[in-house]
C-alpha cells in the first residue's frame, strides 16, 4: 500500500491535468494520493464530485514568506469550502496573475519578448500563473534551451526578471489550513537550508514535517525523522510531481510513501475534531 502526497497539476504548474494524474496514479498502484497544486485547490475542485478508485486527500501548497526564504507549508484534509480559505486563496491567484504582467515587462527591458497571450496558452487552464508557464513561452519563442536555463539566466529569485507574488507568513499559512479543519506540514524543509527557521516554524504549531522528498539526501531524511519524533510531528512525503521531462521523478510511482503514514495523519485529525 503506498501513497504520494505532494503533486501538482496543470490547475498550477504541474502538466499533467487532474484527471491525467488520478489515471497515471492508479496505473502506477498508488492507493492514496494529495493534490497541492501551489495557492490554489481548482485541482481538486474538478475532480471531486467523480468516484474514483483512489483516496484523494484534497490538499494545497502555499507560498510563504518570512527572513527572505521561501517557504512552502502544505495543507492536507482541509475543507475547500471554508469561507475565509477560500478567500486568501482568490487573493493570491489573482496577485499571481498581476505579477506574471510585471514580470513580462521586466523581460521586454532586458529584450526577451513574448507576450501575455502566450503566457496565458502556457498557462491553460492553471489558476495559480507561476515562474514555470513564463519559462515555457521563453522556450517556445526560442529564447533558451530549457525551462532550466530560463531559471539560471532570468527567473530565479532575485534574478533580473524576478518579481516576487504576494506571500503570507508562515504562521498565516498555519492557522488558514487549521482553520480550514486541515493539518499543517511544512514542506521539503531541507530545501530552506536555514535550520533556525525549520525550528522557528515548528513552534508556530505546525503539525508536521515533509522529511520524505525527493531532493532530500538520505541524511536529511533521516534528520528529519528524528527531528519530527522528538517534537511530536507527523511525518509526511510525496514526490513533488510536476510532469516535467528532466526532473525526478518524471513518472507518478517512482517515488512513494507507505500507507501507514497517512493513517497516522487521520488519528492525528481525530484527535483534534
Ligand atoms: P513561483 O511560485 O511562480 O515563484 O514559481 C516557483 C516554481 O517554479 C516552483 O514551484 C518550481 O516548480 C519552479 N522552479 C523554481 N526554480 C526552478 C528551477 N531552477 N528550474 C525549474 N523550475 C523551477
Ligand atoms: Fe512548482
Ligand atoms: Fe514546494
Ligand atoms: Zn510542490
């Protein structure tokens, strides 16, 4: 019985669609699944009204901000509906849809040319317009070899052509999926390379950590595990799937989490209702 509880989809930068994810899932024998897709649950939303023969936890990864780190803090079990989530997220899509415009400009000063339109075609159906679907146009008008490339030269943080989006803090982030019935688990903490903010964000009463990922080396892995024990935490993975050729793992199944894990997640939520 295995699990994955980190993929994203075309609802934000992922690409493949929800219901092309839920097909590969189920091929691949994974028995439960998150969405978390970044600010947004239209992932889900579509999906959720269909029987499918698979556990779908609805869930969503939020962008956070705080000391100048991105921090990412997944939401799992929340309820889609809650008024004040549903809210913030409108919020955030719409600030991600303003930025990518500002970011366009900044690309026209520096000479890369494309337009909004094609941005958008990128984009598809994707609630939540992110760095990804602006590289993929650069790409198309054969301005750079590879959505890498784009990251190395224009759109990585604090690169020339970066403008960053509107952010909650973490402990906002907290309270809104706690709020919204969910469990708060922060995301790949060893991609935060700054300890003293994983501790930090602990004691803002997270529920748990993220040490299964696939860019954590075998000794993150286990740090984190131990960190999660000694303070009580649940501990969650997933592969962080986008669909995207050349980055692990390009197939649904390659990396998973034993089942165990998410029963543990719904003690953990009993316990609280
Ligand atoms: P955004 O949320 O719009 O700031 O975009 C961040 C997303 O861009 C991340 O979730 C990744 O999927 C993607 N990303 C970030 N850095 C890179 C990179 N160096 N190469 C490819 N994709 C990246
Ligand atoms: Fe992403
Ligand atoms: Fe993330
Ligand atoms: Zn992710």
């Amino acid at each position: 019985m295995s699990a994955d509880l980190h993929i994203h989809t075309t609802a934000s930068d992922g690409q493949l669609t929800p219901r092309q994810v839920i097909d590969f899932a189920i091929r691949a024998g994974l028995n439960t699944i998150s969405i978390t897709d970044h600010d947004t649950v239209a992932g889900y939303l579509e999906l959720y009204k269909e029987s499918i023969p698979l556990q779908i936890i609805p869930g969503i990864e939020l962008s956070t901000n705080v000391a100048d780190c991105e921090v990412h803090i997944l939401g799992y079990y929340v309820d889609v509906n809650q008024e004040q989530f549903a809210e913030v997220l409108q919020h955030l899509t719409k600030d991600r849809f303003q930025r990518a415009g500002k970011i366009i400009r900044r690309l026209h000063d520096l000479g890369f040319f494309i337009s909004q339109e094609r941005v958008a075609v990128m984009a598809g159906n994707s609630h939540s317009i992110g760095r990804p679907h602006i590289a993929r146009a650069l790409v198309e008008q054969g301005y750079f070899a590879s959505i890498a490339e784009v990251f190395q030269t224009v759109l990585a943080t604090n690169g020339p052509a970066y403008v960053p989006h509107y952010k909650l803090l973490p402990k906002e982030a907290i309270k809104l999926i706690q709020l919204a019935g969910g469990l708060a688990v922060l995301a790949h903490p060893g991609l935060i390379k700054n300890e003293t903010l994983v501790k930090d964000i602990i004691g803002l009463g997270i529920d748990g950590l993220e040490a299964i990922h696939p860019k954590h080396t075998s000794q993150q892995l286990g740090y984190y595990q131990e960190l999660a024990q000694t303070h009580r935490l649940l501990i969650t993975g997933g592969s962080d799937f986008h669909g995207i050729a050349g980055r692990y793992p390009e197939m649904l199944g390659k990396f998973s989490i034993p089942s165990s894990l998410i029963k543990e997640m719904e003690f953990a939520l009993s316990r609280k209702t």
